[in-house]
C-alpha cells in the first residue's frame, strides 16, 4: 500500500533524531570536568621591606690594618680587663661593664670600638652568637650575615639610609666555655680590612687584669 513508505520516512527520521541527541548529550558529558568544583586559592605573597636607597659615606681616609695600639685596662677590681687599644682614640665609659674608643676625629657614620663585660650571661658562645644575631634582624634594618664561626660574626645593616659593617667576636678568658667579653667595631665599608684586623689584635691582646689608678687616662 502507498501509505507505508511515508510511515517508514517518518520512523527513520525520529530514530536519527534520538540518536543525534545521544551522542550529543554522552559527547556534553565527557567535556564536563569531573570531581567537585572548588574555589582556587590564591598563593600567598610575603610581604617584603622595601630595598632602601643608601647614602654615600662620609668621605675620610679608612681604618688601615696595622695601626698603633696601646694597653689600657678598664672595669672594676677583679673583674678588670687588660686589653690593647687603638693609641690616641677617645675613651668612653658607657656603664660600669662597657666602654667605647673612637678616632680625635671622629665623624658621624664612622668607624669606632667597643668592649663589653658579658659575663653575668651565663652563656656558651656559640648560643650568644646565634641570639646576637636573632637580636639584629629583630631590631635592625636589612641585616645581612656576611660570615660567622669561630665566635666571630661579619655582618651589614642599613641605619639612617647608610650601610654599616659590623663585627663582633666573644671571649672566654677562664676556659668556662660561656662568653665573658664581647668586642664590636663598627665602621664603612671601606673601613673593612682595618676593622678585621683590629678587632683580632684587640681580642688577642685581652685578658682579665686588676684596673690600677689612672687606667682610663687616654
């Protein structure tokens, strides 16, 4: 009969229809990404101190290896200290365990030394190396450990937009193995070698010694 060829059209087009939309909807699943969706978090970025923009150092001549020391001791009675100190450098109590010497002519961002009785500490120097130098990065700006060992520590800071060089060595005059004196000089960069070679003549030239009359003549 004549009606059958349009009945058969007919079901052969719905068939492709579902088929086509099949394949659509298994191909859709297959783009969709699987497991659950979650917000992606942003990685964290630590904050940093701005770099500051340094000065130029005061323009004199820089602390030369070699220079003139002479003895002088410092401290009170048995817990006096002998120690060879730079000849001709102004001498400055700063309290009854630490003591300053500077150049005549000192300027501001110079280079100067100090020496301080650190005995009532208690502490091995390896463990007061370490605290000094929590103690910098703690209180200073742009610390920066240049070399340490040996009871001794190099390192750089930034103050008032200039860079400084520090150096720090302890000393255990008695074999207690705890730091009883600390020695600093502090300076330029400029000053580096001469603050280097200081600070070990000072340190081999230390050792306890009963402060007589007049000691902290000049």
């Amino acid at each position: 009969m004549t009606w059958r060829g349009p009945v058969v059209l007919v079901l052969l087009l719905a068939l492709g229809a579902g088929a086509g939309f099949g394949a659509s909807w298994a191909l859709g699943e297959t783009a969709v990404g699987t497991g659950e969706a979650a917000p992606i978090v942003a990685e964290p970025t630590l904050p940093v101190d701005p770099k500051p923009d340094l000065l130029p150092d005061p323009d004199f001549p820089a602390l030369a290896p070699g220079i003139e020391l002479v003895e002088q001791r410092v401290g009170t009675g048995d817990f006096g200290l002998a120690l060879e100190r730079p000849a001709g450098w102004r001498f400055t109590t700063n309290s009854l365990t630490e003591w300053q010497w500077r150049p005549p002519d000192f300027q501001t961002f110079g280079y100067y030394m100090r020496v301080e009785q650190v005995i009532s500490n208690r502490r091995s120097i390896a463990w007061t190396l370490d605290r000094r130098i929590d103690e910098l990065v703690e209180d200073e700006q742009s610390v920066q450990i240049k070399s340490q060992g040996g009871g001794r520590l190099h390192y750089t800071y930034v103050t008032n937009n200039h860079l400084r060089h520090g150096f720090l060595t302890w000393l255990d005059l008695t074999g207690s193995d705890n730091a009883q004196v600390e020695i600093a000089v502090t300076g330029r960069a400029a000053d580096v070698p001469g603050m280097s070679e200081l600070i070990g003549r000072v340190a081999e030239s230390m050792r306890l010694g009963r402060k007589d009359p007049g000691d902290d003549a000049p």
